[in-house]
C-alpha cells in the first residue's frame, strides 16, 4: 500500500463497516468508479476481491500479487496471470457484496474495465474503460474481455424485433444480443446490432490486422465464417 495512494484510498472506501454505510449509493458508486478507474491490479488484490487465482476468495498470495508482473511481451501474450507467475491477476470479481464489481485489465495494464451492478436495480451494470462510461441506456453484460489491448468487448441485449429473439435465460435476457466495441485509442465506443440475418445468439470479435471480425458464435469463429468485417479504427468523435 506504500506504493500507492489510490490503493490507499481504495482499500479505505472499500471498508465494508465504514464510509458505505454512511453515504447513499450514487455518490459513493461515482467514487468507487473513479478510484478503480485509476488502480492497479496489486490496489484490487489489496482491496481483498477474488481473482483469476481464486474468484471466490479475497487475495491469499500477497508474495506473489505484490511483485511487478514480469513476461508480458509487447503483443500481451500473458493475458491472464495466474498460479505462480509475478504480479496480481489480470482481472478481479467482487462474489460478497451488491455491487458485484469486475474489474478487467488489459494485458499490459495499461488500461480497465469497470462493471459495477446497480444494487437497487437487479442485472442492470454500469461499464466505465479508463473513466469513460460506455451505453448507459443499454442492457451490458457482466463482463467482457480485451481485443488487441486497445479494443474492449462486451455483450449487449439485443434487438426486441429480430425476427429470433426470445426470451432466453442469463443476464441478457435474450437469445439474440448485440455487441459493444469500445476503443481505448480514440476514446469512442461503438454499438453492432444484427440484422434479421445475422443470428448472434453469442457474439464475438477477433482482431485481423486492421478489421475486426464479427462472429456469430463459437462455432462461426471455429470455421472462420464471420458475419461481418469493420474497420479496427473507429470513426473519430
């Protein structure tokens, strides 16, 4: 904790006997968002989450999480860190408490991804990368994951009026979903919605030089059958 004042501060907003049960819930959300927004993975570890090493558990392997990461190439080979490997983990999960936080590095930790539940709200999650909120009016899933260390990707509820969607079970709530591209680059963040066509019952993007490929599902990303093919770059703001 030397090493950092916002893991400081984070580890002290954190507390479950302390500042939460004296402030309302938007106000302390918006701090605890701007705190993680600028952590490190060794502040999470310290704030007690589960991890890539164990989710379902507070850090138990300071001697490890404690070191500076060490074999991340410039590509992030080592997305996630785990057993053994120097440095905290690549991303950390909130099991206990209301807000369900995850927070997803990218590999060269440079950047994050923030979901925060709404307490008061069941399923609904907020998404920040870097500070930057991300489709407050939609429906996000509770994770996502890392493109090229530059593009973040989550699911999304998909449209009411496809002529596939159901109900289904899961967060979503639907069989037919969206996806949301954020690119840290440029600091823009994109919506992709099928068409009556496209069956995206679990979509996903894989990074091809300078387009991103859009999947149907596992199966379409098996047999390299993408739906689509934009521009890795999005359109500036």
């Amino acid at each position: 904790m030397r090493r950092s004042r916002v893991g400081v501060d984070l580890v002290a907003w954190w507390d479950e006997g302390g500042i939460r049960g004296r402030i309302d819930d938007t106000p302390y959300q918006e701090r605890l968002v701007d705190l993680l927004s600028r952590a490190t993975p060794r502040d999470c570890a310290a704030m007690g989450l589960g991890c890539s090493r164990r989710i379902d558990r507070p850090c138990r392997e300071p001697e490890t999480c404690g070191q500076d990461p060490i074999g991340i190439s410039a590509a992030g080979a080592a997305a996630d860190r785990e057993g053994p490997v120097p440095g905290a983990c690549s991303y950390f999960v909130d099991c206990w408490s209301p807000w369900e936080l995850r927070v997803n590095f990218s590999a060269d930790d440079r950047h994050r991804a923030v979901h925060v539940s709404n307490p008061n709200r069941s399923g609904e999650v907020g998404v920040w990368v870097d500070g930057v909120p991300l489709m407050v009016d939609a429906w996000l899933d509770q994770s996502g994951y890392w493109v090229g260390d530059r593009f973040y990707v989550l699911q999304a509820a998909g449209p009411e009026d496809h002529p596939e969607q159901q109900i289904a079970l899961g967060l979503l709530g639907y069989r037919i979903l969206s996806l949301v591209i954020h690119d840290t680059r440029r600091s823009t963040t994109r919506l992709f919605v099928p068409d009556p066509s496209e069956t995206w019952t679990n979509p996903l993007v894989r990074l091809e030089g300078d387009q991103l490929r859009l999947y149907a599902d596992e199966a379409a990303v098996s047999g390299d059958h993408p739906d689509r093919s934009v521009p890795a770059a999005s359109p500036l703001p």
